[in-house]
C-alpha cells in the first residue's frame, strides 16, 4: 500500500495549508496586520492629547477640553465589540483570510479620513462630530482584526508553541505604539509646534495609507488556517457563531473579559494618560514627554518576546497571575513616581512597560484557548473587546479625572482595583481555559 497522502486527505488534515503558510509568512502576516491596526490607532491616541483638544474641542478650560478629547477617544473601545461580533461571525463562518482583509481596510479608511477632516474653526460643531464617526471607524476594524490576528498564529502554531506564536501579533502593540509616537516626535524635529498644530498633524493619518498597502499585500499571500480548514471539512461551523457563544460560553466570555481587565487599565495609563500627565501638568515639553513613550513602547515589545519564552517553561497561567500579583503591588509605589521628577516616571515607564509586556504578551492566547475552532474569533475578539470597554475605553478619562479631583494617590488605587478584579477571575478559571 502506497504511503503517498491523497489530496483529500491531506486538505482535511490542513497538511495543504501548512505547506503554503510557512512559520515566517504566518508570523509576518501576524505581525504586520497588527502593526497597522495599533500604530492607526495610536496616532489618534497621541493626537487626542496633542491637537484634537486645540483644534476639535475649543474650550477656555484645557482639563475640559482634554476631557472632551478624551470622550472620542474612548469611542472606539464601544465600536470594538461590534466589529467583532460582525467581523467575528464571517470569521467563523467565511474564513480568517478573507475577514483580516475586509478588517484592515475598514481601520485604514477611518484613520486617512481623520487626516482629511476639516477643523472646528473651518465647520463648527460638525468637526468633532465627523472625528468621532472616524474613530468609531477604527474602533470598529480593530474589533475584527485582533482577533483574526491571534487564531491565524495560534492555529498554525505547532504543538507547545501556541503561546510562542500568539505572541507575535501581541508584538504588533508596542510597534505600532513606536511608531506613531516616533512619527510625531520626527515632525517636531522639522516642523514648529505651530506648524504641527496647523497641518503637520495630517501627516501619519494620510501616509498611514502606505502602511495599508504593505499590510494588503502580506494578507493576501497567505492561505486559510488548517484548524479553519479542518472545519470547513468536517461541517463543523454554526450558522450563528454570536448565538452559540452566548448560549455556551458565557462564563469564558465572562472571565476572560476581566482576566485582561488589568492589562488594558496598565496600558493606557502608561501611555494616553501619562502623555497627557507629563505634558498638561508636569509641563514637559513635547519632544521629552514623546521620548519618555517611545522608551515605554520598546520596553513593551521587549518584554513580549519574553513572556512567551516563560509561558512555554512555567506554564501561561502561573505566569499570568504573578504579573497580576506584581502589578497590584506596583500600584501602591504609582502615586510617588508619578509626582517626584521627571527621573522617578522614567522609572514609572521602565517598570509598569515591562509588566505590561508580560501580561500583554500572553493575553491573546489566553483569551482565545478556551473557545472551540467554530466560535472561537467570535469569542476571542468579543472577550478582548469587552475588556477594553471595561479596561481601556474610559481609563485615560478616569485617570485624568481621579488625579484632578482626588489626587495621584487614587489612580493608584485604580490599577489595584483592575489588579484585584483579574487575579480573582485568573484564579477562578480552570488551567485550560487561560
């Protein structure tokens, strides 16, 4: 008898796939989709404190303003679920390629969009209406693609490297954090603060188009996963993935959505509302307060990579709940560091950065491995969704709130409470299911 795999046989086992879809291209394609995404998103997390308070949200009072801008901001984290029950249903049901594409193209035509608007001066009140509509835009992509993003690595990754290889879209965080910071911090170097406030800040929203085509292109070449193919063999897909979650996997939904409570709380205090802190009340100038973030997101990435390394020798799990566990004790050190010098939030930057990129680093596979191939983007992009409404969305406005109306102390106080909230739900979910 002949040895020889027949093709059928080799589709249903998804050997075809793993032939076409080689480690470097899958993690490339991982990567790069999830670089676009967040650097498109980031640009307008670093505008939101920069410009859209001058230039949207006209206001006598710079807190009021700060806080209007902070609003939009938010939007997007609203918008995220339902991108992902939309894009995470024809994920299920139509393929992970196909959805990473529709996906990348709803951000990136928000985010060039945002660099066309007119300002509130040129239309009035119809400007930061038409802002807030763009960032729904890219809340909305963004809901689709992260998702796709990890099941395309995980679902290609070996046997014991799932969380190895659901760390490289993770990467794309950090990276495109670099990069839209390095974009803005680059243009204060040629341009005057009153050249960027006039139209330098068009730049990265407009040349993000470039980034699109590279991320079209990397997408395009890579072929369906073989757990999605298997799938597609067996008869396995549901009619309704949104459905079958609620009906049978709402405690997963419900757990992982607050075991990335933490996570998201950390981020965006170190990154939207720490530049907004350094610049609006610690007075640094532009240039230092966007060099103090480009040091945080390579922190970010470094300690990704390492994450991943530790997951595979100690287990994910145990991992995920001593970082929590450090990262609630590193709450009540918060207050001093913000509020001695600009030297003590270096050292704010440095450690909360390298928690976050453990944490961040292992949270993909985490929320992903307790849904089953048919539901499984549908359940992994709401879960990461419904944390960043609870985690991300208002945490830059509660930050900046809590620190204007009760002092540093109670921001501090805030990122034990999302520390305490997770290491319960880590604690309470069964080892396979994070």
């Amino acid at each position: 008898m002949s040895n020889a795999i027949s093709p059928v046989s080799a589709k249903a086992d998804g050997l075809d796939a793993r032939a076409i879809n080689s480690p470097a291209r899958v993690l490339l394609a991982s990567l790069v989709g999830t670089t676009i995404e967040f650097f498109d998103f980031y640009v307008y997390a670093t505008a939101a404190v920069l410009v859209f308070p001058t230039l949207f949200f006209p206001n006598n009072d710079p807190t009021t303003a700060l806080l209007a801008s902070f609003a939009t901001f938010s939007i997007a984290f609203f918008a995220r679920p339902l991108g992902a029950v939309v894009f995470g249903h024809y994920g299920d049901r139509v393929g992970r390629k196909t959805t990473l594409v529709a996906a990348l193209l709803t951000m990136g035509i928000s985010t060039v969009v945002i660099g066309l608007l007119p300002s509130y001066e040129s239309i009035g009140v119809l400007a930061p209406l038409l802002l807030a509509l763009c960032r729904f835009g890219q809340g909305f992509g963004l809901g689709g693609e992260w998702g796709g993003a990890v099941l395309l690595a995980t679902e290609n990754a070996p046997e014991g490297k799932k969380s190895w290889y659901g760390m490289f879209p993770q990467l794309g965080a950090p990276v495109g954090l670099f990069l839209s910071s390095g974009v803005f911090w680059l243009l204060l170097h040629v341009m005057s603060q009153e050249a960027l406030l006039s139209w330098g800040w068009r730049v990265p929203f407009i040349a993000s188009i470039l980034l699109i085509a590279v991320g079209l292109w990397v997408r395009l070449s890579i072929t369906e996963t073989p757990a999605f193919q298997k799938a597609i063999d067996s008869h396995e897909r549901v009619q309704v993935p949104v459905v079958e979650l609620f009906r049978n996997h709402k405690r997963s939904l419900v757990l992982g959505t607050f075991v990335a409570l933490a996570t998201f709380v950390l981020f965006y205090i170190g990154s939207a509302y720490l530049l907004s802190y350094n610049i609006k009340i610690l007075k640094m100038p532009f240039l230092d307060a966007l060099e103090i973030q480009l040091l945080g997101a390579v922190l970010f990435g470094i300690f990704i990579p390492i994450a991943g390394k530790l997951a595979e020798r100690f287990g994910r799990r145990e991992i995920l709940i001593g970082v929590t566990v450090l990262i609630g004790i590193f709450s009540f050190f918060l207050p001093g560091l913000l509020t001695s010098g600009e030297a003590s939030v270096v050292l704010f930057v440095v450690i909360g950065m390298a928690l976050m990129g453990v944490t961040y680093g292992l949270i993909g596979t985490a929320l992903a491995a307790p849904f089953p191939t048919n539901v499984r983007y549908t359940g992994s992009s709401i879960t990461f969704n419904f944390a960043g409404i609870f985690g991300a969305s208002l945490a830059p406005y509660i930050a900046t709130y809590l620190q204007a109306s009760y002092g540093m102390t109670a921001v501090g106080y805030y990122v034990l409470f999302a520390a305490v909230i997770t290491l319960i739900c880590i604690l309470l979910s069964g080892k396979h299911e994070v």
